[in-house]
C-alpha cells in the first residue's frame, strides 16, 4: 500500500478535516462551521480503535449496521453505470448484515507470514500428494483434453485446484455478497473490495449464477478455482461448452476455468515451471538471472539429471545458499499471478511435480534455520531503500525484487554468499552500512 494510503488508514480524522476545511472556509458561514466541527467532534469520539476507513460522508458510527446500509445505498450509482438493474441490486443488498467474522480472517494469510518450509510441509503433503495422483487416473482422459486445449500439464491445474479447495472439499460456504459487501464497507482503502461486489451483482444481474450457488470464502473467492466475481466472469468456462461454468460443483468446469486462467495470463507450452538444480561448490552467485544455457556453462546441473529448456531463468535460494536451489522459468511467474506469494507458487509447483511422479526434493532445508518476522523483513526493506538498492513498497513481503536488492547490496559489500536471502546477519550488515553512509 502507498504511503498517502497507510496513513489515511491510520489517520482517517485527519484526513476527513483537511479535506473539508478547504471548503468550509470558502463558504464563510459561521453557523455552517460551528455545526460542521460538531460532526468531526462527534465522529473522532465515535470512532473505533480499529484503524479501519470509513465512509467520510457517513455520520453514522464506524461499524454500524446504519453505516453499512448507508454505504451500499451509496455504491448503487457504481453498480447502474456497469449495468446492474436497480431491482437486482435492491434485492441482492436488501437485509444484508455485516459479517463479524470477516475482518478477523482477512488478516490471516499463511502464505506471506508462515516459513517456507512449513507452508510446504502442509501444501505438498503425503494425503494430498495420493489424492491428486488418484484424480490424475481418474480423470486422464478428460484432463488430456483439457491440455490439448490450453496447453496447460493437468499435474498444473489438479495441483492448484488441489491447494486452492482440496480438491474440491474446501470451497467456503460463505454468501460471497455479504462477504464483499462487508470487507468493502471496512476496507475502503483497499477498493479492490468494492469492485468485486459490483462484479458479483453483475453476475447476478446477467443471470449466469444464482445467490444460493454464489457461495466462497470470507475474501469472496468462489468454487474450485477460488474465482474472485470479476476473474469469473473473465476466465470462467465450462469443459463441456456449456453455457454455465459450474466452478462449484463440476470440477471438470473448476480445472478448465484454471487452466484458461493460466493461459490468458501468459502460460507458455511445453515449458516446466523450472528445475530443482544442484550449484557447483565454486559458485559464484555473480547474478540471480540469465538463461539456462549461462547457468548450465557456470557448472549448474538438474537435479534429477533432465535437461534443461530454452529460455531466462531466475535462481531462486528459498533457504539461501546452503538449502535447495531452482531455477524458475517465465511460466513460474504466471503461477504467482494466481497468488502472489513464493511459498503458494512453489507449493504448487513441487506438488505437480510429485502428483506427476516425479521424485521428492534433492536439497535439504538447512538446520536451525531462523525465520524473520514481517516487521523484519520491512525493516531489511527500509535499510534497502535508504542505500539505494530497493524501490518496492514497503510490506514485509518478499518477493524477486526485495531477494534482487539484497543480491545487489551482497554484491556491492562483498558478502559471500550474495544469495539474495534474509537473515538476523543481513540485518546487522545493513544497519553497518547504513551507519558508514552520511545522510543515509
């Protein structure tokens, strides 16, 4: 989230006076004024300690059920100008509640604060491993027609339809209207929230589901795939040619919406997510990218003993140099495109690969290994930036350009080795440098 963001989350009164004042004083009405202050005093004593936004034009207080049906009164002119008939959406906000249950579950995401290794244990683990290759027999024959027909391996999509649901059995049961409608009203930060809810009453509106079947999670994510509205309504479709794509109880439909997904999003034929590979012991860490040719000729081999395919590759040290290593292809990144998180792409990614009967990881998870906290990692994002190494946004949340920056500081200070991962080290290193550097 950009700074303006996090601190009109944060400091919403302030925001709501500065941005009034203005007009306040154009109109030069004493009365207006006084009765104007006596809002933003009621409203500052009425607020929660929640840090949630609220709606400024609402005088009702944050979290009520008044200020919830003020607010979806409020987005019907959003939803008229995609279309939504006024009766759909009348019908669809009438009697809505809040859900209590949602602000709570949108803060847990296992993928961005869990350890790597653990999240894998739990994604690739032995029952879901045996259940995938079950529906891999199964379902053999219609999952070769999907991939002659996107490109996508059926080891791909069973495994995020495994991960996603497993397979199937954890859609959520969630009105997904009530979901939205409510994280939209305590999030207006994140407008995300809006939009999908306005996606769903356009599905309603076009008749393609019925409010009994729209049934997902507590972020509105939807069937087998976990569809948000507006991914449904572009990536959905049916296996069959159907009219309707059953995402939620048809997983041939959840598996061809999948891979149809994937390949609007760029996913390239023929090409591996990438290769568990063994690094020379003289490796020189001299860059993270190159193409599977350049890291072949430093001495870098598969680990199972395949060739390598043609195209740029990144190496990725989850672990850092002393735990396993891969090289990701171009079809890598479009699985982060489903979530962006490196714990849910390489997740998948390992689980295809054992679902398809490939054998388990060569490396091994170093020993001991310390995990830093997101307030750690934000605080190795922000020594980053003020050295000039890092411009992405400031979150905790790792990704290829925060382990880009660290390889680049790495190789700038002489660290060894320059393998681009977080440790309680890296942190003293960089507070180091930062102390060296007048004006940093």
């Amino acid at each position: 989230m950009p700074a303006v963001g996090r601190f009109c989350l944060v400091n919403w009164q302030g925001c709501y006076f500065a941005r009034n004042w203005l007009h306040i004083v154009k109109m030069r009405q004493i009365k207006q004024i006084l009765c104007v202050l006596w809002m933003i005093t009621f409203a500052l004593c009425a607020a929660p300690s929640s840090g949630l936004a609220l709606d400024p034009t609402s005088t009702a207080p944050a979290g009520s059920e008044a200020g919830f049906r003020t607010f979806l009164q409020a987005l019907w002119p959003l939803a008229e100008g995609k279309g939504v008939k006024r009766a759909t959406f009348d019908l669809a906000v009438a009697g809505l509640t809040l859900d209590p249950s949602t602000p709570a579950a949108s803060n847990q995401q296992a993928e961005f604060d869990k350890p790597l290794k653990s999240y894998l244990d739990e994604a690739v683990s032995l029952r879901r491993i045996a259940r995938g290759r079950e529906l891999f027999l199964a379902l053999q024959e219609a999952l070769k027609r999907i991939e002659q027909r996107f490109g996508v391996p059926a080891e791909i999509l069973l495994s995020a339809y495994g991960i996603e649901t497993d397979y199937g059995r954890a859609k959520g049961g969630k009105d997904v209207i009530r979901s939205l409608a409510t994280l939209a009203y305590q999030r207006q930060d994140r407008p995300i929230f809006r939009d999908e809810l306005i996606g769903a009453l356009i599905l309603l509106d076009k008749g393609s589901v019925a409010r009994a079947i729209m049934k997902g999670s507590w972020a509105g994510a939807m069937g087998g795939p976990q569809f948000l509205p507006t991914a449904y309504l572009k990536y959905a479709v049916s296996y069959d040619g159907a009219s309707f794509a059953d995402i939620w109880e048809k997983p041939l439909d959840a598996l061809a919406s999948i891979a149809n997904f994937l390949v609007q999003s760029g996913w390239q034929p023929n090409l591996p997510w990438g290769v568990e590979v063994v690094l020379p012991e003289n490796f020189s860490f001299a860059s993270l990218h190159g193409s599977f040719a350049a890291f072949a000729a430093q001495g870098v081999r598969s680990a199972n003993g395949t060739p390598f395919p043609q195209g740029e590759a990144t190496l990725f040290l989850p672990s850092g140099g002393a735990g396993p290593a891969f090289l990701l292809s171009s079809n890598y990144w479009i699985l982060k495109a489903y979530n962006n998180s490196d714990s849910y792409a390489l997740s998948l990614s390992l689980l295809a690969d054992r679902i398809k009967g490939r054998p388990a990881l060569h490396g091994h998870w170093p020993q001991g290994e310390v995990f830093l906290s997101r307030t750690q990692k934000t605080e190795i994002q922000k020594q980053l930036e003020r050295l000039g190494f890092y411009r992405g946004t400031l979150d905790g949340r790792f990704g290829q350009a925060s382990r880009d920056a660290i390889h680049d500081f790495q190789i700038a200070t002489k660290v060894r080795p320059a393998d681009g991962h977080t440790t309680p080290e890296l942190l003293n290193q960089l507070a180091a440098e930062v102390s060296r550097r007048p004006g940093q």
